[in-house]
C-alpha cells in the first residue's frame, strides 16, 4: 500500500493537474469542515470533490482508444529501380605521348 499510493498520486497529477487538484482541494475542504462543524466548508468540499470527479471520469469515457493501424514501413530507396542499368565502364589504356 505504502508503495502503491504515492505511485498513483504521482501518475494521477502528472496525467491531469488541474482535475487532481481540484479533487485534493475538495476532499481537504470537507475534512476541515467536518471536523470544525462549518457544514458550509464541508458541502463546498464534497461538491467541489464530487464535481471534479465526474469531469475526470467524463474526460476517461471521452477518450475512447482509436484502432490501432497497421505501421507504415518508410522505405528510403525503391525495391527495383524504375531506370535502366548502366552499362559497365571499361578502362581503356592510353599511350603515354612521347
């Protein structure tokens, strides 16, 4: 559990900041709430809580996986070459002038 948790947190704010946050405030406002009796703070809490849980989980149904494509191979030269070949070169000797 020790070594679970603060891996999740980390991947969580790291994902979506602004939603993580949000939660995080939320869930501290209403424990500070609840415990000092102000039924004000602690409703503000679970409500900003619940609000930013919902957009969260709205976000995750949203982002539906796309079908995986096959890989396009980039091939930098053609399999045949579309010009003729060459005909070999030959050496011709030259006398040396004299």
């Amino acid at each position: 559990m020790n070594v679970i948790f603060p891996r999740f947190l980390k991947s969580s704010y790291r994902k979506e900041p602004i939603i993580s946050l949000l939660i995080t405030m939320g869930i501290v406002d209403a424990l500070i709430g609840g415990l000092d009796d102000s039924w004000s703070l602690f409703t503000f809490g679970l409500v900003t809580a619940g609000i930013s849980v919902g957009v969260k989980l709205w976000r995750i149904q949203q982002s539906r996986p796309l079908p995986e494509e096959e890989p396009v191979v980039q091939h930098y030269l053609p399999s045949r070459s579309s010009s003729t070949t060459l005909p070999m070169l030959s050496v011709t000797k030259k006398k040396p002038p004299h």
